[in-house]
C-alpha cells in the first residue's frame, strides 16, 4: 500500500503581484482610470484627461512604497479611519463615584 502525496508550494505566504503592484495597487489605479474615463469621456482631450493623472498616481504609489511592508496601503488607510482613541471598554450606562479611602478614619 503506498502513501498518497500531492504537490503544495513552498511559499505560502508569497504576496500576490503583477507588474510590481500589488492587488489593492492596481484596484486603486484601475477605479481611477474608470471614473476619469466616465467623467471625461465626450471632452475632445480624454487622452489627457484621463490618462495623465492615472499615470501620476502610479507613479507614486510605486515611490512611496519603496521600502515598505506588504499591504501598506491597506494598513495605512485602516489606521486613518480608526477613531483617535481606542478603548478597552465601552462607555459605562451609569458613573458611580469611584471608591476612595479618606484619610484618619478607621473602618
């Protein structure tokens, strides 16, 4: 009786990339040129309009992630939309005065 085996690959944990851009990258670029190209598309300058600033936006997601962890895009726009404090708890229904011990009285 032999044992039954399969291939897997090695490398699990391998981001997924396509021309250097990573898969939220190239949603952001790609949600760009479509809504350029709904909004500018009977103006005689499409090419421009269209085209220009989704070349620009490529260019710098690619500088500002050099050096950077994978999905940091995502991240970093997790971390803008939290609110400033986190907090263990929620809000407490109703505030009791804390328990305090006064001083020279003896219980």
């Amino acid at each position: 009786m032999e044992l039954k085996t399969t291939e897997v690959s090695r490398c699990l944990d391998k981001r997924m990339e396509m021309l250097g851009f990573e898969i939220p990258d190239l949603l952001i670029i790609f949600i760009t040129i479509s809504v350029l190209n709904f909004i500018f598309s009977t103006s005689d300058m499409r090419w421009l309009f269209v085209w220009t600033p989704s070349l620009l936006l490529t260019g710098i997601i690619k500088w500002s992630k050099k050096g950077k962890p994978d999905n940091y895009l995502v991240h970093w726009l997790r971390f803008q939309i939290k609110p400033g404090i986190l907090k263990a708890f929620n809000e407490p229904t109703y505030n009791l005065p804390s328990p305090s011990l006064s001083k020279g009285k003896n219980t």
